[in-house]
C-alpha cells in the first residue's frame, strides 16, 4: 500500500518519531511517498495573524501532492492534521479565496486543482493494515505494559468524524491490538499547551502535570502519544515532578516494540524518560 506523506517541521526537526513510523512501515509493507519540496503548513498559529498567507501555505501543500497524483495524505503530527482538514474546508467551500491562493500559487507554476483527504497514521494503521498482521508478527519475546493513551486536543476535534470527541478510542484500541493493555482515564484529549509551553510555561506545566497524574492515579505504565508537540511536553515536564516519571513513547514505537524490532531502531534510547522505569529491559 502507498501513501502520500506530509512529514511536518516538528516531526522532520524532532529525534525520535521518524525512526519508529520509518521502521514500523517497512516490516508492515506500507509506503509512505513524501511530498517533495514541502512546506510548513502553518499549524494553528499562522492562521490567527493572517488567513491567506496561511491558506497560500497549506495550499501550496495540496498543489504539490496533486502534481505528484497522491491522493492521500498522510501526516503524524496533529497540529498539521487539523490544519490542513480545516484549510482543505475553504477550499472546498470558499472558491473566491481558493481562486486569490491560486494566483500567489502561479508565481512557481502550482494550483489546487484536487484535495486529497487527510487522514492520520494512526488511522491508516488502525483501519487499512490488517488487524491479524499486528498479532501474527508479534515478536515471541513481547513484554506487556499498561499504556496509557494521550491523543490531545485537536485528532478528534473539532471533527468528531475519526472518534469520539471527548472519549475517543481509536488508539486505545490500537494499543491492545499490539498486545498491550489499555488504560482508561480522564485526561484523553486534554491540551499539553503545545507550543504555548515556550512563552506560558506556568500555565502549560499545569495542564501536563494534570494529564500525567492522573494517568499515574490509574495505574499507568507508561503514556502513548501521536503527536511531536504533545509527546515533548508531557515527557519534559516530568522532569521536575516528584516521584517517578513515566516513559512517554510514540504509539509507533510501542508497534515497533511488539513486533520485536530492535529499540536502537527505534529510537528508544532517545526519550527524556527511558522506558526501563516502566519495568521493560532491552
């Protein structure tokens, strides 16, 4: 299976998320086609100081997969998921300012011509792999933990068409597919403050340390995450808690994990917190 991809400035800049979904995707057989000479699309941010220059880059996006006949698109990050949905929107719905993007997209020979859907790796996973495969190639070795999943603010939301909203499922089930068991809490989709966490630090520290006690109040092991802003903040700001931190791995590592794959390929070694304080020895 073959899949267009939009790696994002925080998956392509971070340390450890490309290694995992990079290795994972080789032992499952699925390709991920880059889009060649991508852009940052923005995020949140670039859309509250000026609506087109943020649509001209996430359009700029959606006219490089079309001149490359991808006709999907799939991103690891959810500031860039929610962003490139939310943009795909006007474009559909708003031909005056798709028609405006497309004159600033002519200076390099572009248009939006199709959208693509935007879909997550986690749902590519979830529901386009074969559930048998995860099981099948379960490595003999695996050890279990409780996991914990974190999916943030903006996977689910303001969609509500992948999962639940508020109580969302879809990599909680994941999680005991790869053979491990899923831990229910109530701090599912709240927000880690994402980028905030540089110039609100107080603030943001609150919300993480209220999502990582109360994952450690339900007996977590270890915390799984889907997104690069997301998995920075809850694993730095255990570091000046009190007690024991909680390994906080990318759920495409916990694939990589179960199906025996080495942790030095997965980048393992690169997390803030190591996952030997979840019990686990490599």
């Amino acid at each position: 299976m073959t899949y267009g991809f939009y790696p994002g400035c925080a998956y392509k800049t971070e340390a450890v998320y490309k290694h995992s979904v990079e290795a994972v995707c080789r032992v499952i057989g699925l390709e991920l086609v880059t889009i060649n000479d991508w852009n940052c699309c923005g995020a949140t941010s670039i859309f509250s100081l000026d609506q087109m220059d943020g649509l001209v880059l996430t359009g700029r996006i959606f006219a490089l997969a079309a001149r490359q006949k991808l006709d999907t698109i799939i991103t690891t990050c959810n500031a860039c998921y929610t962003t490139l949905r939310k943009a795909s929107k006007t474009f559909k719905t708003e031909p005056e300012l798709t028609r405006r993007v497309n004159e600033r997209l002519a200076i390099e020979g572009l248009a939006i011509t199709t959208l693509p859907p935007v879909r997550h790796l986690l749902d590519v996973w979830s529901h386009d792999i074969d559930e048998a495969l995860w099981s099948r190639k379960r490595a003999a070795n695996f050890k279990p933990m409780k996991v914990a999943s974190y999916y943030g603010c903006q996977l689910t939301r303001p969609w509500a068409d992948i999962d639940d909203p508020e109580h969302p499922q879809i990599m909680d089930n994941f999680i005991a597919r790869l053979g491990y068991e899923p831990v229910e809490h109530g701090a599912k989709t709240v927000c880690c403050g994402a980028s905030h966490f540089i110039t609100y630090e107080d603030s943001c520290r609150t919300l993480c340390e209220r999502i990582v006690n109360e994952i450690k109040r339900k007996g977590g092991q270890a915390i799984s995450t889907l997104c690069p802003l997301c998995q920075i903040n809850i694993d730095a700001v255990q570091e000046k808690q009190r007690g024991p931190s909680l390994p906080v791995p990318y759920f495409t590592q916990l694939a990589g994990l179960s199906l025996g794959l080495p942790p030095s390929i997965l980048g393992m070694d690169k997390l803030l917190t190591p996952m030997q304080t979840a019990g686990l020895k490599f």
